[in-house]
C-alpha cells in the first residue's frame, strides 16, 4: 500500500496567526494529537502537537499560594500558532510505502504524519487509519480484489478467496507475467497481507 491510499484529504488545518488557545480548542474538540500549519499557499510550514499547546498554559493554583510570596516567575503565554509551533517528526509524500511510515512513525512514537507533495500539504495519515486497513474484512477484500482482476482480464479467469487478510489466488491458465500483474493488483489493496497461487488441485481440496 502507498500512503495516497490511505491518507485523510480534507485536513484540518491552523494557520501561523491563528490563536494559540484556539488551536488547543481545536485538539481537544477533534480528538486529534497534531494540527498541521499551513500558510496561504497551502505549504506545511509547521504543526501545532498536545504538547506544543500545553506549553506554558497551565498557571500554578493560587490556592497553593496563600500565605507565600506570589510566584511572579510564571511566563507568559503564547498567543499564536507562529509561537508554539514545531518542526514535524516525521513526514511523508503520497507515494512513500506505508509500510515504511509506520515503522517511522513507531520508532519516533508519533501518531500521526503530514503528507505532503513538494511543500504543498496534500493528507494526513494516522495510526488509526492503518489499523483500519489492516482490519478490513475478508469479503471486503474478496470483492476488491476480483474488482481489480477484473479491469486487467477475464474476471470469471481467477478464483479468489481470503483468510485473514492472506489471499490465495487460482488461476488455471497459469501464466507467469499475468500471475506478476495480479501479484501487485491484489497486494495494493489495503488490508491484503500477502497474496498466493496454490495449484489447483490442492486449492479445491485434493491433495
């Protein structure tokens, strides 16, 4: 799978000079854990994390001052986006195999990545919505793969079933470079762990 086919295209975003607060309105409300920023141009230029908007928000309770001297040491707080924006760990263009983001995105421990083409902001994808497709049922991937079958040849030609997300697929002509075709038809379907050809006799069950 590429990242374009799982990607999230109508992306919140926040803009530099928006409010800071209004940011971290935005995170709460969504349920979101990164906002990209983008400028006028539609280029990433930033994302606004949890963490980024937590900074310096949180005064210390005036209860646990009385009878001390007032702490005067507290900063200040950001107030737009531009000020508690940061650099996004990890990024990724349409095309990048999602195998490989999630294995960035694991060993950097973020949940989500902005997808960008060039500078231009294009999707975002999430942890969720790879286990999304990993958990796709198998009638679902049935019916996709003989859908994409079916635009390379005869669709009556191939036998598919799955398990698990594995798909097995006869086909009695046997033709190597049309056996390739469908390799990478079938494996570009989201959920799909691997795809096979068994011999015929022992996929119907004889041996």
């Amino acid at each position: 799978m590429r990242v374009r086919d799982l990607m999230t295209r109508d992306v919140v975003t926040v803009s530099p000079e928006s409010s800071a607060r209004e940011a971290a309105a935005l995170l709460a409300a969504r349920g979101f854990t990164t906002l990209p920023v983008v400028d006028d141009r539609g280029a990433l230029v930033g994302v606004v994390t949890e963490a980024d908007a937590l900074r310096d928000r949180l005064p210390v309770d005036p209860r646990s001052l009385l009878g001390r001297e007032p702490w005067r040491g507290r900063p200040v707080p950001c107030r737009t986006v531009a000020e508690v924006m940061s650099q996004p760990v990890v990024g990724a263009s349409p095309g990048t195999d999602v195998a490989e983001l999630a294995r960035l995105m694991l060993r950097h421990g973020v949940r989500s990545a902005c997808v960008v083409d060039g500078r231009r902001l294009v999707g975002v994808v999430t942890r969720r919505d790879m286990l999304r497709a990993i958990s796709r049922d198998d009638r679902t991937l049935e019916k996709e793969v003989r859908y994409r079958l079916g635009l390379y040849a005869d669709p009556h030609r191939w036998e598919v079933s799955a398990v698990d997300g594995h798909v097995p697929i006869v086909d009695s002509l046997g033709d190597e470079r049309d056996r390739h075709v469908a390799t990478v038809l079938a494996g570009a379907v989201a959920g799909v762990v691997d795809v096979s050809f068994p011999e015929v006799g022992r996929a119907v069950g004889h041996g």
